[in-house]
C-alpha cells in the first residue's frame, strides 16, 4: 500500500470516533478499573441496537483493565432486548448480547457484574457471563427469551455455574431466581448489603496485582466458546425462522 493510501485509511478510522452512547455511562477511576453503568431507567436498561453495541464496543476498549458491569438504577440490572422494536431488531441484539459473553470471556483483564435488581433474558446472560458477580440482596435473575421464537438462554453456560440438573430447570422453566438461591446454587459470587463498595474493592485489588489474565485463558478452554456459539447460531436460526420463515446459514446476521 503506498503512503498516501496509508494515511487516507488512518484517516478514514480516526476522522470520526464513536461518540458516547447517552444510556451507558463510563468512568474511570483512579485505582485502575472502569465502571460501565447502564442508564436507561425508563425501559428498565433494556437494550437497543445502539445500546448493545456500545456495551459491546466498552467491554473490548482497553481489554486489560477490569471493568464492573451495572446500573444507574439500583432496582434493575438489565432486562434483556427492548420488546417494543421490530423482531428484525431484537435478532440482532442477540446476536450482539453473544459478542459481549464472548468479549467477556476472553478479554484479558475481569468483568464483574454489579446485580443490584432485576437481570432478565439478555440481561441475565451478561451477568452469568462476567467472570464475578456481586448482588444485593434485591437481585432476581431469570433465563428467558422473548415469546415467540424458541430460544436457548444460557443453556451455554449455567450448567458450568449451577451443574446441568439446577441449569435445566431454570432454563427450561424460565422462572425467577432470588439472591439466596443465586448464591446457593453458585450463580453469584457474593450478595452484599453494599455490593458496590465490595465490587470496587475487588476491582482495585485486581487492577494492582495484575491478575486475571492467565486464569481467564484457563477457564475459557474445554469447550466453553464452542457451547457460546453453538446457541448462538441455534438463536439465530430461531429468529430466521420468526422473521423470515426460514432456516439461517451459518453466520447469518439479522
């Protein structure tokens, strides 16, 4: 490539970054970890297009930096994709909630999710998918898809945290897990009275030592990335059949 065509690409990628999306909210705090809190209060943090790849684009920045996952509202964590948009849309968000369980895993540095209050669907998968996950005690998880099309959610991953008898039942019943019983079945590290305070201690901790990295790229092997894409792929093919009445390729995006 010659040195003009060089500098019109670096150009091209710098002349406009992505500016901040208006319902995640991002800091940086002095003892080396990110916060990124979900700020959409009135639709519960659920997730639009927008929304789930500014979370997706936010876990990839700087992959050695821990990064707590949470809330601006305590009474709610997220509650998986917007119902209100098209289906075309919400195959999509899948699509994209998967790029973020898959980014948590393997990025370098650890995600802690900050469960404050209701993780719903989508929601609920990006909270078992963080490395750590610190509750209060007002946190209610469930796997569940939206009606309509028949999805798997979580089915990738819950029997890792809960076994495959605990995992099948709340996956196929889709109903509410409480802070107790989340933290009995091991679906949650911790519940805390100030489970903020606990997570940014964690955070700090790790982000001195260093840690995370070579334990991250242990526990992701055995088979864990290929269960993530194999449910991903059979979303994908549920949604298609939803929106379109037909079975998706491989790689099929919404």
């Amino acid at each position: 490539m010659s040195g003009p065509s060089i500098w019109y690409t670096i150009f091209q990628t710098f002349r406009e970054p992505r500016m901040p999306h208006p319902h995640l909210a991002v800091e940086h705090r002095p003892a080396g970890y990110r916060w990124l809190r979900l700020a959409r209060p009135d639709r519960r943090n659920a997730l639009d297009v927008g929304l789930a790849e500014a979370v997706r684009d936010a876990l990839a920045a700087e992959p050695e930096v821990p990064v707590l996952l949470g809330s601006t509202d305590p009474r709610v964590f997220c509650a998986g994709a917007d119902l209100t948009i098209t289906d075309a849309e919400r195959a999509t968000i899948s699509d994209l909630i998967y790029d973020c369980c898959e980014t948590m895993i393997t990025r370098p540095g650890p995600v802690i999710a900050v469960v404050t209050g209701a993780a719903v669907g989508g929601g609920a998968q990006l909270a078992a998918a963080s490395d750590l996950r610190i509750a209060g005690w007002g946190a209610r998880l469930r796997w569940i898809g939206p009606p309509g099309p028949d999805l798997a959610v979580g089915a990738w991953l819950l029997p890792d945290l809960a076994g495959r008898g605990a995992a099948l039942d709340l996956i196929l019943t889709g109903r509410w897990v409480d802070a107790g019983e989340a933290l009995a079945l091991g679906l949650l590290n911790r519940v805390e009275d100030d489970p903020e305070r606990s997570a940014e201690e964690l955070a700090g901790s790790l982000a001195a030592r260093g840690a995370g990295a070579a334990v991250k790229a242990v526990t992701a092997a055995g088979g864990l990335l290929d269960r993530l894409r194999a449910e991903r792929e059979a979303n994908r093919s549920a949604w298609a059949r939803m929106t379109t009445g037909e079975s998706a390729p491989s790689g099929f995006e919404a």
